[in-house]
C-alpha cells in the first residue's frame, strides 16, 4: 500500500484539476452528461447530474456501453454547450478534440497518449494514481462534484455514490477495503454522515437474503458441501443454534453479534476442514459499506447489494432506470429496478450454469470460453469473473460472446496476485484487439475488447502469447 502523504499529494492535484473545469462548467446552460453502462458509470452520472442540478444547471445524460467513433458522432450532434464525460472519454481524448467538442473527461480508464488537450482531463492515472484500484470513474466524477458544490462540503453527501461505483468497479477487492484516494473519499462520506464502514462478512445479500440463501450463493470462497445446497445450509445453521425465522425469514441484519460471531467461526471451521486455504478464506470477512440514508432490508442501504441492482438496469439497456434511483428516485424506478434485479440474477445463475456445461478451455497462459449468444454481451464479464473464482486462479480469463450488431465481444478478468505478477489486461487487450482489427481496453485487471468474429482464434493466440510475456517478464 502507498504511502498516505503521497495519496494525500495525489488527491490533492486531483482536486486541483478539478477547479477550472467546474468554474466552466458553471457558466454553461445546456449540459450534456456522457457516461458508461454500469454500475460506475451510473453513479459517476447521478453524481454530476446531482451536482448540475443543486446549481440550478441544465443537463441531459447519454449513456454508451462504449465510447467508438458512432457514438463520439452522437455526442457532437447533439449541440450541447459542453459535454461532462464520466467513466469514459480517456481513451479517446485525441478524438474528442478532432470533433471539437468542448469537454470535460472525468474518468479512471487508462488514458492515451497524446498531444491533445481538452479543456480538462481529470484521471488517477494523470498523477500517478492507479485507476483500477484506487479511484474509480465515480469517484473521479465526485472529485468534480466537489469543486461544483456552491458551498463547501455541500456535494460531500455524494460520496455515497462514488463508493457505490468503486464497489461495482471492485475496487475494494485487492486488498478487502477502500485504498488510495478512494479512502479520502470513504472518509468525506463518512464525516458528511453519508456512510459508514466495518468489517464483515463478505457474502452477497446482507440486506436483503435469508442468511441460508446468502449461504446458499457464496462462490468466493466456495464452500463444498454448502456453497449451492439449499438443505445443506439450512441443516448447518441449525446446527449452529441460528433460527432461520418465523413468519419472516431472518436476514444477516436481523442477526445479533453473537450470532454472526458464532456463524463465522463455524464457516472458517468448516472451510479449513473442507481444505481450503487460509488465503482463502481471509476473502470472507472484509470491509463493507453502508448506506446510512438508505432504508435498512433494502438494496439500496449496502454498497455491493446497490450496485449488482445498478447494474441489473445499465447492463439491460435501461440506464435511465437506474439513474432516477441513484437520484433519489424510491417509487416507480426503484420498483422497475428491482424487478430488472430479479432478472439479472436469474441470467447470472443461467450464465454461470452455462459455463460449467459448456467448460472452460486452458492454453498456456490464458483460459477462456464462448458464450457465443446465449449470454448478453454486456453481463458476459461479470459470468467470467464469478466463473473464475471457482476455477483456476493461475491464469486470467477471456470470456466471448456475440453482441447484436454480429461482433466478438471480449471480457477479461485476472486476480490481483496475476497483477502484482505483471498481468495488465489493458494494454494486452488495447494491443491484441488492435491487431486483428478491433479496439479494446480497460483496466489491469479487468479490461474488454470488441473483434471481428473471425479473428477470434488469432486474437486468442496474440493473448496467450502477450499475458505469457507479461508473466514472465516481472
Ligand atoms: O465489458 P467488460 O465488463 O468486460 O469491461 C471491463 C472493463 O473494460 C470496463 O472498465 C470497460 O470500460 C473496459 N472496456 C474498454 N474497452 C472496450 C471494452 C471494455 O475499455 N472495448
Ligand atoms: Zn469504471
């Protein structure tokens, strides 16, 4: 981990990028917000909107699943006075300069070199910071909102959003919290009385599941002879002494310390007994984020739970949906949210089942499958990602699937161990997709592609050879 006054450095410069953009912006009437279609990209979104409309500002927000040439033609066609990218823009400044478009690229992609300059690029990776894991598109957004903010620490509430985004983004995943800038923001959040933050157990559905189905659904770490098995995790927690409920099955909230204290040390025992290493099972405690001004049982009131629910409406073509919730929208969008939420579940356990039928194929320094189109193009990350937690955790993981226009879209995933040993999905994906026509891009650990579909078997040969040097070379 970094050291804090250096942190402390690079959020600073951060937020002075920030200052000439925002005192722009507020000069502007008619606003165009451009953001990404997932969890991040929505809040990033809701972030600015909310900070535009606290000024009495005009805006519209455009989302993308990703920012190519056709929609950047959208974006300039639009006429809007100025274009706030969010979650994207990075990798394509030299484009948006082309267009003329007068910008502000608010975004933790990795950028690309080049000589152009809109009039303002704010982006960890400008002051050294990582982008995959210590800030994330919405909490660039927020830094933004920040310096919009007509009082001071008037947008601090935001933060809530920004770590919506970052958990969505897994931004807490290598190392069980919040780090980097992301923490500053976490801890704005929490003296703003937005949020507050503990250790605990990380299974999905704290909230909102009966603790046995919570159970039931933990993948990382999988825990043989519960993980899946309904009457095995119900058997357990009677074991244990935990009631599963009368008229109302009980949740991990309706849990006293007692209880959770006890559940704990009966999944660690049971997992050591099952061989699962200590490593692994570090995974299941760690920080999580709760939404103070969120109704306690809802979706809304845990960081993970909010964004697997943003992500059940971007990821399915309805942003807007998920928009009006993160604006504070409770009634019809978080109703319709919820219902895309029960959808989006049931694609996933498909997706997942899927992958288990049809296998996964390993090479020398990759392994990956094909979707083809059974599987949503947009939701095909998140099926590798969970896939690979059950799997073979020595290689990153390239997923296909076929999008509606009859192109190859590429999702990867590595671990943070593949990282610190030299993976960096990004810049093999940026290159390997490059080369058989396509473009793609991302994060280190967690980057996407687009390729013509024939190239497929050559792209695939590119990658194994490119995350085999980058393995070797550290
Ligand atoms: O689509 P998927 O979830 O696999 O994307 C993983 C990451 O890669 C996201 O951060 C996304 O913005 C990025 N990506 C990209 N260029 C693409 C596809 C995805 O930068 N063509
Ligand atoms: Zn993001």
């Amino acid at each position: 981990m970094q050291d804090t006054q250096e942190i402390a450095g690079k959020f600073r410069e951060l937020c002075e990028l920030c200052k000439s953009p925002a005192d722009v912006i507020k000069t502007k009437k008619n606003l165009l917000v451009v953001s990404h279609v997932d969890a991040d990209g929505l809040t990033a979104a809701a972030i600015v909107c909310t900070a535009l409309e606290r000024r009495g500002l005009d805006f519209q927000p455009k989302f993308f699943r990703q920012l190519d040439e056709a929609a950047l033609e959208e974006v300039a066609d639009h006429g809007a006075d100025l274009v706030i990218f969010t979650d994207l823009g990075s990798a394509m400044i030299q484009q948006i300069c082309d267009h003329r478009l007068l910008a502000v690229v608010a975004d933790h992609h990795r950028p690309v070199v080049c000589e152009a300059r809109p009039i303002a690029h704010i982006n960890p990776h400008l002051v050294g910071a990582d982008g995959a894991t210590q800030l994330s598109g919405s909490g660039t957004a927020f830094l933004l909102a920040r310096a919009l903010a007509s009082t001071p620490g008037g947008n601090d509430d935001l933060a809530a959003l920004a770590v919506v985004g970052a958990v969505g983004d897994l931004q807490d995943m290598a190392h069980g919290q919040m780090v980097g800038i992301n923490r500053h923001i976490l801890e704005i959040g929490s003296n703003a009385g937005a949020l507050s933050f503990s250790r605990d157990i990380k299974f999905f559905g704290r909230q909102t599941r009966p603790v046995y189905k919570m159970l039931e659904y933990s993948s990382d770490p999988y825990l043989p002879g519960l993980s899946g098995n309904e009457d095995a995790c119900i058997a357990f927690l009677k074991e244990i002494g935990i009631r599963l409920g009368g008229e109302k099955w009980r949740r991990w909230i309706d849990l006293s310390q007692e209880e959770k204290a006890g559940f704990v040390t009966a999944v660690l025992r049971k997992g050591l007994r099952s061989g699962i290493s200590n490593v692994k099972l570090e995974r299941l405690i760690g920080e999580v984020y709760i939404l103070l001004g969120e109704q306690e049982g809802t979706e809304l009131r845990d960081a993970s739970e909010y964004s697997t629910l943003l992500n059940a409406t971007a990821r399915y073509g309805h942003a807007g949906v998920g928009l009006s919730v993160c604006m504070g929208d409770r009634d019809k969008a978080f109703s319709e949210a919820q219902r895309l939420l029960g959808q989006h579940r049931q694609n996933l356990v498909n997706g997942l089942k899927l992958v288990r039928e049809k296998g996964i194929t390993t090479l020398k320094s990759i392994q990956y499958f094909d979707a083809g189109n059974a599987i949503l193009d947009t939701i095909v990350g998140i099926v590798a990602g969970m896939s690979f937690q059950m799997g073979d955790r020595s290689r990153p993981i390239l997923a296909f699937a076929l999008t509606a226009k009859g192109e190859l879209k590429v999702s990867a995933r590595g671990t943070q161990d593949l990282v610190r040993s030299g993976l960096d999905l990004a810049d093999a994906l940026s290159r390997c997709a490059g080369a058989v026509g396509g473009v793609g891009g991302g994060h280190n650990v967690a980057a996407g592609a687009t390729i013509p579909p024939q190239a497929k078997e050559e792209f695939l040969v590119l990658m194994d050879a490119t995350v085999g040097r980058q393995l070797i070379r550290e």
